[in-house]
C-alpha cells in the first residue's frame, strides 16, 4: 500500500461518520456531503500518488522516465544549481516539483484519471481503465461490469458532487434539491474505495 492510500483511507472515514450523522438525525445534508468528501478525497488521493510514485520512478537506478514526467518543468535557476544538492535535497526537489506540477488538476473524472496515471504507470495507455476493471472484479463486487460501465459510475459520481457543490443539488428550473438516499450515498463509498484500492494495487504491481 501507498503512503498516499494510508491517508485516502484516513480521510474516506469521514464519510462513513455522515451515514451515522444521518442515522441519528435524518438531516440530508449529512448525506450530500458524502459526495463532497468522497471525490475531494479521491481527488487528493490522485495527486499524492503521483507525487509519491513518480519519485520512486525517478529513484530508480536508473530513473524510469513515463513521457508526462518527463514534461514536468523546472526552473532554470533550480537546473543551474541542482548539482550543489544533496541526493537526499535532490529527492525532495523533485517531489516538490512533481506536485507542483498537478496539485491544481482535477483528479476525478474518467479521462483526468488516465491522465494522472499517465505519470506513473508504464502500460499502454488503452490497458489503464482494464486494468483498473481487473481489480474491481477481484472484489466480487463488479462481474458482468465493462470498463464503460465504471466510468460511467464515477463520472455520475463526479457529476453529482459538482451539482451538490456549485449549486446545492439543484438542477436548473428545480423547485429543490434533487432527492438523496442513504443507499446511494453507500455506494458511493464503496465504489470510490473499491477504486482507489484498485489504483493503489495495481500502481504498486507496476512499480515492483
């Protein structure tokens, strides 16, 4: 497991604290924000992976290179200098610039999940979502489902958290709010945990 999985599983618990919020008081909100904390955990999940995974790649002797990480830019200044550091001041220079580089992405929608697993996973391009698919199945929750099926999960997924978001899940001409269900909001838990240790699995065969 990943340091950057450790803290999603940290940080995905308090979703599971809003299910209980909403058993004790019925209040919907507590379920809404499920969404909230889901894929803005995911989110950052996605982020820290790369960062953290992307430094093994370069760690390596000799460093293994995807082509995004080769994109990932330096300042002159820092190129100029970077013989004066440390290799240890060399390792935390080029995780800084690494997060810098995708701190402000959105992690989160289908072909942003390909894009950040562009940095750190060495298999063609168009295997990243069956991959992902083969790990969902080996939870047994997931047979008979095609990759355009789990996409199409998490885009409804990242959708809804942009309405609940940006506009109180409320569709435009809407009297109120769109309905929310306490199983809904459980499967979202579970599908973006089953996701993300996916990933997680799946970047840890590829780095080995």
């Amino acid at each position: 497991m990943t340091e950057a999985k450790a803290r999603f599983d940290r940080h995905v618990g308090e979703s599971h604290q809003c299910l209980s919020n909403f058993d004790a008081t019925g209040h919907a909100f507590a379920l809404r924000h499920v969404w909230i904390i889901c894929v803005s955990t995911f989110d950052l999940y996605m982020t820290e992976l790369v960062t953290e995974a992307g430094l093994r790649l370069i760690d390596r002797n000799p460093p293994l290179l995807t082509a995004s990480l080769r994109q990932v830019q330096f300042p002159l200044e820092s190129v100029v200098s970077i013989d004066a550091l440390s290799p240890t001041e060399r390792l935390v220079f080029y995780r800084e610039r690494i997060y810098t580089t995708v701190q402000y992405k959105s992690f989160y929608k289908p072909d942003k999940v390909s894009e950040a697993l562009s940095y750190i996973w060495t298999c063609p391009p168009k295997e990243k979502w069956a991959r992902i698919l083969g790990r969902l199945k080996s939870t047994g929750r997931y047979d008979g489902r095609t990759e355009e099926d789990v996409r199409g999960e998490l885009t409804l997924i990242g959708d809804r958290r942009d309405l609940i978001a940006h506009s109180v899940d409320t569709l435009p001409g809407a009297e109120g709010p769109n309905p929310v269900q306490r199983e809904d909001a459980a499967r979202v838990i579970e599908f973006i945990s089953d996701l993300a240790t996916g990933v997680d699995l799946e970047t840890e065969a590829q780095l080995a």
